[in-house]
C-alpha cells in the first residue's frame, strides 16, 4: 500500500487529529488544487476541483493539527462526492 492510500485510510478513520500537509497531499492527489487569495489571504486556503465542492479550510496555527469536526466534514464531503 502507498503512502497516500495509507494517509487515505488514516483520514477515514476519522482520526482526533490529522496533520495539516498529510491533508494537502490526499487532496491534491483527489484531483483538489490549493489556491490562496492573494498576498493578504493569510491563513485561509482554498482547495478547487473540476466538479466536487469547494473546500475552505483555515491553515492551523501555532501547530499543524486538524482538529476532529474538521475531519469530519472533509470526510463526509469527499464520501458524498465519491472521491474517498
């Protein structure tokens, strides 16, 4: 098994935590790009694909953890989409 199909399952196990390039990697490889708005976007980031939702997450900080309610709606989209 790869290391995104691993970070795949990870994610639908819906972990307490996810790290927040683990999450960016299986995305991109889902066939989302990563936008930012601009110099001033901060820590907003945009994730687009051709037909599934747009995803809006904000980048975690101080540290690098998705907190669960948030792994849970990327889950449930990406589940309802048949992308995951």
């Amino acid at each position: 098994m790869s290391t995104i199909e691993k970070l795949k399952q990870k994610l639908k196990g819906r972990p307490k935590t996810y790290d927040w390039n683990d999450l960016s990697r299986v995305l991109i490889n889902l066939g989302y790009s990563e936008n930012t708005s601009g110099k001033t976007s901060g820590s907003r980031i945009r994730f687009t694909h051709p037909t599934a939702p747009l995803i809006i997450l904000h980048k975690p900080h101080p540290g690098n953890e998705m907190k669960l309610y948030v792994i849970n709606s990327i889950v449930d989209t990406l589940e309802m989409e048949e992308l995951l």
